[in-house]
C-alpha cells in the first residue's frame, strides 16, 4: 500500500502540496496538480479517510441509537433517516443498545470525541439530567420515544389522540370489556400514552380496565402468553389494545388455538403497522406512525443544526398519523 510520502517523492512535490490537491484546497498551480494526480493514480493511493475527516469542522457522519433491530417497526425510520443523509452528502452509523446504559455511554463517546457531528436517539435509557446536558453541547434529536421535559428536540406523533380514537371506536362496536397487553420496556413515552388515554377512555364510559403487568421480554409470546392469562381470570374479554403488531400476533395465535374467532368472538386493535399486521390472518388493525417521514424530518433538523451555526431552536414536531382499519375488529 502506497503513502502519501511515495505519491509526493514521485511528483517532485511536498506532503502539504500533495494534502491540498487531494483536499482541493489552496494555491496548486494546474501544472503541479497535474503531476500530483497523475503519481496518485500511477500509486494507486487511497487517502486515510480518517485523517481527512479529523481535520474538517463537519466529519458528515451521524448515529443512529436505537433499542434493537429485531422489530421491522425499526426499518422505515432508518430508511427515512438514510435517504435524507445520502441525498445531502452525509453518512449514518446505526447502534443499538438493547436498553444497556454501558453501550449507551460506549456509543455516546462518539459524539463527545466528535468523531459523529450528531445524534438521533429513537431509544434511550438516559436520564432527564443526562440528555440536557448532551443536547446543550451537540446537535440531538429524539426520534418518535422522547423525555417529556428534556430541553432535546423531538419528532414524535400523539400516542394518546391515537389509542383515544383505537379504544373509542371499539366502544362504538359495543365492546365493554376491553383489555390492555403491553410486554417490554414500561418506562418509555410511548406506553405511557397509551396507557393513559385507554384508561381515560374507559373511565369516560364507566368501563373497567383489564390488564396483568407484562413480561419485560418484548414480542410474539410475550403477547400471547398475556392473552392466555388475561382470559383465565376475565373470559368476559371481548377486545384486546396491544401496544404493538407483534404483542398483537401472539394474542391472535392465543385465540385461534382457543378456538374464538376474530372479530367475529373477540377483536384486536393494534399499534405499528408493521409487516405483522397484514400478513396475519385476520389482517390487523393498526396505527401507522408514518416512520419514513419521521426519520427524514428528524433528519432535516440535524442537518440545519450542525450546518447553521446561530440555529438553535428548540423544536417539538408532532406528524400525523394514520388509522388502518382491517379484519381484526
């Protein structure tokens, strides 16, 4: 592997000469940058990525934190976060943590040694403390899941308006005994949207409330071994509000080996609209939260954050989302 000391040895020039016609920056007459370009190529020399990033204000290079990439529910923000980044000349390194603070910290060096110019967090465990101080020193956007008084900004959707319309429109369908499944993390924002507004919900019609505390482990059995046990104890269950498309899955695959039918017996509504949702049988109904649009507008702020230097603003993005109404109630 050819150096940049062999490139400059054969055109007759300094390290500097040949540092700044690769960079395209300073005085290098044509003639002299020809004889440079003309040693790289005989070289075969590869620039130290690395090197040339260091010594830029912007290294063009954003992470992306995120819980896990086991869920699809994951893939049309990603999606939405690169296609922004590629279309503007910037690279993104995507980490999960698996809720691990120790990776957290590991993956937050990044950012601190500014070897990242930025950060968008679609998952976190850090504290209220922790995230304003990073969000006052980089550039930090919290992705759909976000601390309600972080001084970070955030572009989200209204998990409340949309569990209210979910769980109204089963009360509407005459249902009366309706039950809350959630597996995983309880603490993020999320669920605590949905929690609140079904119990508001159900409170408005003088309907009570059903649910067991769910396993930490999020997914498929997770879902339907809460399903079983919910309707050991309340068989009156007639609908279920899963938190998401997989909880959701697992609930379905409870009742078909129950022998009840859906909608016909009992109904589920869901959350994510992910994949599950339409290859189940029945299809599901479930929230989309519009992910791709998420990720690119998340995107957009990091751009004009780390590019704009008096742009400080402090912005609270809530996108629309979208109710897609199917077999399964």
């Amino acid at each position: 592997m050819s150096s940049i000391d062999q490139v400059a040895l054969l055109a007759k020039v300094s390290v500097a000469t040949v540092s700044r016609v690769i960079n395209n920056s300073g005085n290098v007459s044509p003639e002299t940058r020809q004889r440079v370009l003309a040693a790289v190529e005989r070289l075969k020399y590869q620039p130290n990525a690395m090197g040339s990033l260091l010594r830029k204000e912007h290294t063009g290079m954003i992470l992306v934190m995120l819980h896990s990439v086991d869920n699809p529910f994951f893939a049309p923000i990603v999606q939405g976060i690169e296609s922004y980044a590629q279309t503007n000349g910037m690279n993104v390194l995507i980490s999960t943590t698996y809720g691990d603070p120790s990776r957290e910290s590991h993956y937050l060096e990044l950012v601190k040694t500014h070897f990242v110019d930025g950060i968008l967090l679609i998952a976190n465990t850090m504290t209220l403390e922790v995230l304003n101080e990073l969000s006052t020193r980089f550039p930090v956007v919290q992705v759909l899941e976000y601390l309600e008084d972080s001084e970070a900004s955030r572009v989200t959707i209204d998990f409340h308006a949309a569990t209210v319309e979910l769980i109204e429109g089963l009360v509407a369908k005459g249902h009366r005994h309706i039950a809350f499944v959630h597996t995983g993390l309880e603490h993020i924002i999320s669920t605590q949207k949905k929690r609140q507004a079904y119990v508001e919900v159900l409170a408005k019609h003088g309907l009570p409330p059903y649910e067991i505390p769910g396993p930490h482990d999020f997914g498929y059995e997770s879902g339907a071994q809460l399903a079983r046990q919910l309707l050991e104890t309340h068989p009156q269950i007639s609908a279920f509000f899963a938190t998401s498309d997989l909880i959701a899955t697992g609930i379905l695959s409870t009742l078909e080996a129950m022998d009840v039918q859906v909608p016909k017996d009992k109904a589920i509504v869901s959350f994510d609209n992910t994949v599950f949702a339409t290859l189940s049988r029945p299809t599901l109904t479930s929230v989309e939260v519009n992910g791709y649009e998420l990720g690119s507008q998340a995107m957009d702020y990091l751009f004009r954050r780390i590019h704009q230097k008096k742009y400080r603003d402090k912005v609270c993005l809530t996108l629309p989302y979208t109710i897609h109404h199917r077999d399964s109630e």
